[in-house]
C-alpha cells in the first residue's frame, strides 16, 4: 500500500499496525477506517450545524421526516417513520409546536384525523441545518470528477449491499 502525495492520519495507523498483523490487507484496513472517520466527521459537522441552528437531534429528525413527506403528514405516519410510540411523537410535536416548527389542523377529509404541517420558520430552520452538512459533502466529494463520484457511489453500493443483505438474515447490530 506503498501510496504517492501527501498521507493522511490513515496511512500511519496501517503503517502502525501492518507489523503487529502481518496478515493485515492495508487496502481494506484503510478504505475501512477512512469511512469511519469520514461518518465521523460528518457527524461532528452535523452536531455543529444543529446547535448553530438551536435544534436537538430528535427536533432535527422529526422535521427531517415531516419535510420528507411534502410538509404534511398523520402523526401516525410519522410515528411509523421515527419508528417511536405515538405518545412519543406527540411529545415530540408538542414541543415543535411551541417553537412554531409545526402546526396540527384539522385534516380537511376526515375531522377526527389531524395533519401536520411543517411552518415556514420550522422549513428554513431544517433546510439551514441541511445546507451545512450538504456544503461540506460537496467540499468533500468535490475532489472528485463526476466519474469517480459515481464509481465510488457505485462500489459502496456493492458493500451496503451485502451489508444490508446480512442484516435481513441476522438483524442489525
């Protein structure tokens, strides 16, 4: 795994370890823990963006599912999306409700039903948060050309694939 440029932290740990572990494939122990690193970065810009916009992560994942239904959903709905108890998701609504995130009406079908609807202030809040993790994506994805975005994308499909495949039969972690 001889690589030429610049190294990264990466490069040192399998130097590190390639001796201890003989057998060690350096090009799985590095594509190995530079994704580790990489989810963990994004998670750190993540947390960031969402205290930059006053959010908790669960107030962040609730408009993140509301938004993805258009702006409007049953909180049974979202209550299957969250995978949560609806009494949970009440709370959850209560509290977005009160920052003036969502608003519940009266569904316009079937009185008894109740719609959630994402507010404007609750939409730009979640599209800001939103726009951070995305910008440093594209930072970082934007050293590669548009061919080697899709190859990677290509290939990490292949591996989540298997992954996932592995989950169905044995359950996730």
């Amino acid at each position: 795994m001889e690589t030429e440029g610049p190294r990264d932290w990466t490069d040192e740990h399998v130097a590190r370890w390639k001796p201890v572990l003989p057998d060690l494939d350096p090009d799985v122990e590095g594509a190995v823990t530079r994704m580790k690193k990489l989810s963990v970065h994004l998670r750190r810009v993540r947390e960031q963006s969402l205290a930059d916009f006053d959010l908790e992560r669960h107030e962040f994942d609730t408009l993140h599912k509301l938004a993805g239904r258009g702006g409007s959903a049953a909180p049974s709905q979202l209550s299957v999306d969250l995978d949560l108890a609806p009494a949970s998701v009440t709370g959850r609504l209560d509290a977005l409700e009160r920052r003036g995130f969502v608003r519940r009406t009266q569904s316009t079908h079937d009185r008894r039903r109740v719609v959630v609807e994402l507010t404007e202030s609750g939409r730009s809040t979640w599209l800001g948060a939103m726009d951070v993790l995305g910008h440093e994506e594209d930072r970082l994805l934007g050293v590669l050309d548009r061919d080697e975005r899709a190859q990677l994308n290509a290939m990490l499909r292949r591996i989540m694939l298997l992954a996932e495949e592995d989950d169905r039969r044995h359950g996730p972690l």
